[in-house]
C-alpha cells in the first residue's frame, strides 16, 4: 500500500547558517580522532590537526563527524590529551569556525555505545525483548543527538543522522530496516525540535547510498518505504505532525573504474546523476506532494584513485571538477560534500585530495587542485548585484517570470505563485495590465527566489535594440517535457489517482454545472492531475479543465467494459473503401458531414439504427465490425474516458493499436495518461503545451479541436478553470 500526501502545513524550512564562505561544496574530514589505544588515543587525527589543510581547498563546509572514539558519551569528564569529549570537539570547531568554515555535523551510530546490530528486522519479526532492546537504544541515540546538538548550538545548526542506514553490512539485508530508521528520524526530530526547541536547526535524514551496483533502486525504495511506515504508523504529513526531516541525506558512487575515453565518462556520469538525483526527488514529492521543495544533502560523492598512478589521479580530478559542477548548478541540492580528506586504510580506499599519511601541502593531489580551484572561483564571486526592475511590467510579465524561476527550482509555476502570495487567477484574467500585487521584497519567497525572479524581470523589461521604447515577452517558457511516454514513468505506475480526502472538495459547494464538473474530475482524478500539473509547468486548474473537457470523465461504463464511440466513416478508410459492396450493406454515414448520420445493420434484411449514445450500441457495432477486419476496426473507435481514436496510437507510444486497446480495456490510469501524452507528450505539437502553460485556451483549442470549434470548446475549458479556482482545493 502506497501512502500519499497529507494536507497539512509544513514547518518553514530552517535556513543554512553562513560564515565568511557562502557556496555549497565542502569537505568530509575523514575520522576526526585518534582512536587506537596507545598514547594518541583521543588526539586530534591529522586531518584536523592542522585546519589550515582543509581551509586551504576553499571549501564552505567542513563534514565532521561526531564520533565518541575513547570516551563513554558526549557528558563523559574522562580527559584525553588534557582534554574530554566536549573540550575536544569545542577546539575542533573553534579552529574551523575561525577560518570561515561552516560545520555540517553527523551524529551517526559512533555517537553512540555499544553500536546497534538487531535493527534489520520490522518489529513485527522480532521477539518482544529485541523490540524493547532496540527502543531503548533508540532513545538513547535521540538523548545523545540532542546533547551534541545544544551543545554546540547555535555554531553548528546542520546535522546529518544515522549513516547509510540501507547499508547491508556482510548481511543481505538492511542494516537498519525502514520502520526502524523512521522512528529514528521521529526520536531525533521530536528531542531536537520539540523538547529542546531548536526549531531553526536543520536536520538531514542519514544519508542513503546512491550506488551504480544497485542502480538507485536500493535508495529509492528505502527512502518510499520510510515514508509509508512514518505516514502509516506515526501520522506524518498529518495536522501538527510534520515530516521530521528538512532534508534527505544522499551519497552518489557511480562509475568510479578507470577508462582512457573522457568523453563517454563524462556523458555516462552526467547521465546517471540525473536519473539518480530525479528519482530522489520523485520519491519526495509523491509522499510530500508535487511542490514539495525538499532538497537532497549530498553529503559524500567522490571517485578513487585506486591504483595510485598519474593517470588515476587525472581521472579523479576530472569526475571531482565534473561533479562539483553539476552540484552547483542543481537546486535540488543544498549542499554537496567531497569524499574525503586524506586517502585511507584499511581497504585502500583512495578517494582523499592528500595521500595518505601526507596531510601536508607536498601530499596533494591534483584532485586538490581541481578542488581548490572551483572554491577559489566561488569565494571570489562578488556578490551578485540587485536586479534593475525600475521598469513597469504586466501581469503576464510577472506570470513569464514566476514559470522561469519554477523551472529553475523544478516547482510548478501555478503553486510557487500562490506560496509567494501572488493570486494568479487576478492575473491571468488581465495579462495585459500593470502588475499592482504585492511588491517583490514582500512576497513569501526566500531571498535566492526573489533575486531570481527580480532577473526574470529585469530581462523581461531590458530594452531592445531597435524597439520604440523596449519588448515586452508575453510567452510563459516553453519547458520540454522528458522525452518518455507517461505510462513508462514508474512513479506516475504507483500514483493514487484520488487525492487524499483532506483535499477532496464536497459536492454541495457546486453552485453551477461547471463547479459540479470540476469537482466530479477533481475529487476522482485531482491527485494525478497535480503531478502531471508540476510535470508540464501547467496550472492544476487548467490540468482538470483539459481532462473535464476533452474527456467524457470516466472511463468506463457500468459493465465494466471501457466506454468507446465507433466512426463509420474512420471504418469505411481503413476497410469501408476496399470492400465497398460489404461496406454499404452494413454501415453508413452523411457523404457531405461524414461524422454524422451513422447507422448500421447486422444484416441486410434487419432495420438500419442509431447507436451513438448507448455504450450497448457501440460495442455491438464494433463487435460486428471486428468480424471483417480486428486491426481496422480497433483504429475506428475512440477510447475510454479521453475518447482518443485508435489510429492514434502511436502518438501515445504504443506499437500497435491492439497494445492500445488492450492496455486502454484494463487502465483507467492509462487512459488519463495517453491524454496527456496525446495533447502535450513526446509526438505532440510543441505549441500545446506552450498554450497550456500561457493559459492561452484559445489557441489551444484551434491546436486540439479545430478552428471551427476553436470558441465553443476555448469558452468550456476556460468557464471550467474559472470553476476550479472559485473552489480552490489547494
């Protein structure tokens, strides 16, 4: 069973806090102390020794680890090199504090002891003391996570959990299973945010492995399943119980073996990033809605240089400046964090800037060059100056440029506006006129989206050279839609249709035809609708009029079969015309209005009849039809709810039209989908979508339904949306 969305009001993300570097990449330490017995134990390792070694990469963020190593707990007085766990951490800090660094903190399974081995089954499969042992430990861990947390709160105010939890460890199995890691992530959220209060403390879910040997699908699975127990079993998303996370930990291993041919790495790296990092993000917003803004914390990626050879380390400085890059450009990220610090034993795992044993400027690597060098870039960058928006700018303008920042941000254009307080529906029923909303310093958007959307602005309303004064763009951004068929996309396969009831609107509130219309649509399909809705970049409203409009609504009739239409005419061109004589004995239709008049005869001595209007009629038209010709029969009739005709089929990504059938018979989600592909997928005309998005029914309707009709259906669809709005179920 899959569990969806609640309707309930998030917690304000808190913000990241800054030091004198503001940029997203930074550094993992390695492990901070010396925990061998002997008489090091309890120093600092070198990798912190010495700051300036990691302050020298440029790097924002330091990922220090808070380890327990000799002592007992974060409140143990046993001192250690002069000095206890709390002293130890304080000086680690301190030193990194004061060189611009910010701390970006894991409070893992080593925070604690002993560490845990008897969480990789549900509760239900363990003995009833296994249970009580692991909820114990449980709140132990959360009492150390908080302790650590006040401790060097407000210095450090990002913690990471539990570390790679889906870790099989040996055991082919997870090391902590998902209802486990769920009530880990409560425990921690509910010590940090409600009994300590630290409400502007950001906590990061420990970080699952994104790996090329499980293909994302081990993460992605993880992480659905944490939702649907903490939806299931401890009501999140549910009022006054909010996701205890700001952000899903990740780490990102892909491609790390050596090959000569750069070209075919970097296009098979940024290839896997991309699915990997979407298929993230689409667990997110399918149990947390469609404009959820939750980001990812890559808190370890890196590439090895395992046979420690020039070539090796060539190829690690290239993936880490390929890496990096794609990190920075990505606002899905909010930070991303190298791995790591100084190569290390055992296992040979070469993935540091230094060699090992060499924490010293004649031990780096050119991984550390290419490292040093984008944090130079990025520490150098003066800040970004205020965008001119002196210039007056229309509705319309402030629409165009509410979509460009939605596409940046990977949001649905219609949602962000309405967040930031802007009703698009005023706006959209005079897109000519001067904006008179609310100013732009005092929208609810963070400061990042107001400064991007004062430059969609300030291009919008640059002058031109050549025009009369400047050029006002009256066009919504054409956003492509991924070039894959709807019913491929797995996530789309395991969507409820219905949206939770907290978003359902009752019927008594339709006032008119319209009202009832969108709220039949709405409370059936609403919850696809909103997915698709922030796939294409269109308004949910104009999502429901479409398939309201262009749609009988449902897709199949009280017998259970799927609701068709049969069109003599369409039979008559693909069979009708080779077998004239068969043709007209059985079937006809008006010459000069050839989709009207259409009648049939099982034979020749029966009496001709009517069938369009009764689903009876149809299928036995079509059954008999089926006797001359399958294929040319399967082609004449229009389809389930969208009423899509079966010549059609490949426009929907189909091989054959029997596949259509087939799949249309048994799918009401199919049938949805293929609508949506047909008006604005892969195959279909690019100008629909951009309609669409502008809200330009109008134009749609000539694309979708023919200039003859283009008013009468333009006039529907927009009576509908209008109908959507006055409810407002969002």
């Amino acid at each position: 069973m899959t569990f969806e969305h609640r309707d309930v009001e998030a917690e304000p993300a808190p913000s990241l806090p800054t030091s004198a570097r503001q940029h997203k990449i930074g550094l993992d330490a390695n492990r901070p102390l010396i925990t061998e017995p002997g008489p090091h134990q309890g120093a600092l390792a070198p990798t912190v020794a010495n700051p300036e070694m990691i302050a020298d990469t440029g790097a924002a963020w330091v990922r220090l680890n808070f380890i327990l190593g000799p002592w007992l707990s974060p409140t143990d007085e046993t001192r250690f090199q002069g000095r206890t766990w709390a002293e130890t951490y304080e000086a680690i800090i301190d030193q990194f504090e004061r060189r611009g660094l910010n701390i970006y903190g894991l409070i893992g399974h080593e925070a604690m002891k002993p560490s845990p081995d008897f969480f990789r089954d549900p509760q239900a499969h363990m003995p009833a003391s296994e249970v009580s042992q692991a909820q114990r430990w449980i709140a132990e861990y959360a009492l150390n996570f908080g302790e650590i947390v006040q401790r060097f709160y407000p210095k450090v105010k990002v913690f990471e959990s539990f570390n790679e939890p889906d870790n099989w460890h040996q055991v082919p199995r997870h090391w902590i299973h998902p209802s486990w890691f769920a009530e880990m992530l409560q425990a921690i959220h509910d010590r940090v945010k409600g009994q300590l209060g630290l409400s502007d403390v950001v906590l990061v879910s420990g970080p699952l492995q994104g790996l090329q040997i499980n293909g994302n699908v081990s993460p992605t699975n993880y992480l659905r399943q944490t939702y649907q127990y903490g939806q299931q079993r401890l009501g999140w998303g549910q009022a006054g119980r909010p996701y205890p996370f700001d952000g899903v930990g990740y780490h990102l291993y892909v491609h790390e073996g050596y090959t000569a041919d750069w070209p075919a790495q970097e296009g098979a790296v940024r290839e896997t990033y991309r699915h990997y990092i979407n298929g993230m993000r689409q667990v997110i917003r399918t149990h947390e809605g469609p404009t959820s803004q939750k980001q990812l914390y890559i808190s370890e990626i890196g590439w090895p240089s395992n046979r420690d050879t020039a070539e090796e380390w060539e190829f690690q400085a290239k993936n880490l400046n390929l890496a990096l890059e794609l990190m920075l450009h990505d606002p899905a990220v909010a930070l991303g964090i190298w791995f790591c610090t100084e190569d290390f034993a055992p296992g040979h795992k070469f993935y540091g800037l230094y060699h090992m044993g060499r924490v010293t400027p004649a031990g780096r690597k050119p991984a550390f060059g290419a490292f040093q060098t984008i944090c130079d870039r990025l520490n150098r960058a003066a800040p970004e100056p205020e965008p001119d928006i002196t210039a007056e700018f229309s509705n319309q303008m402030l629409i165009t440029a509410f979509y460009r920042l939605a596409g940046k941000l990977g949001l649905n254009g219609w949602a962000l506006m309405k967040r930031g307080g802007v009703d698009p529906g005023r706006l959209v029923k005079d897109r000519s006129a001067r904006y008179g909303g609310p100013p732009i310093a005092d929208l609810h958007l963070s400061d990042e989206e107001k400064r991007l959307l004062k430059e969609a602005l300030a291009d919008l309303t640059r002058p031109v050279a050549g025009a009369e004064a400047f050029a006002v763009s009256l066009a919504a951004p054409q956003v492509e839609a991924e070039p894959t068929f709807l019913r491929l996309r797995p996530e789309l396969a395991e969507l409820s249709l219905a949206p939770p009831d907290t978003l359902r609107i009752s019927p008594a509130a339709a006032q008119s035809n319209n009202e009832r219309r969108a709220i039949g649509i709405w409370n059936r399909y609403g919850w696809l609708l909103l997915r698709l809705a922030d796939l294409f970049r269109i308004e949910p409203g104009v999502a429901a009029a479409v398939l309201a409009i262009e749609s009988g609504g449902r897709g199949f009739a009280g017998d259970g079969r799927m609701i068709i239409r049969f069109e003599n005419h369409i039979f008559h061109q693909y069979w009708g015309q080779r077998q004239t004589d068969q043709f007209n004995q059985h079937f006809r239709f008006d010459p000069s209005r050839r989709w009207q008049k259409h009648q049939w005869r099982p034979s020749t001595t029966a009496a001709w009849q009517d069938f369009h209007g009764r689903q009876s009629g149809e299928w036995a038209v079509f059954e008999f039809a089926r006797r001359f010709d399958r294929r040319a029969a399967m082609l004449s009739i229009a389809m389930g709810a969208p009423q899509i005709m079966g010549f059609n089929y490949q426009m929907l990504g189909y091989d054959s039209v029997e596949s259509m059938f087939e799949t249309f018979s048994l799918s009401e989600r199919d049938q949805l989908l293929g609508l949506f592909d047909f008006v604005c997928g892969p195959l279909a005309t690019p100008r629909r979508l951009m309609a669409l998005q502008e809200q330009d029914l109008a134009t749609f309707a000539a694309l979708y339904n023919g200039p003859a009709q283009a008013a009468q259906y333009a006039s529907r669809l927009q009576a509908t949306v209008e109908a959507f709005e006055r409810l407002n179920p969002l």
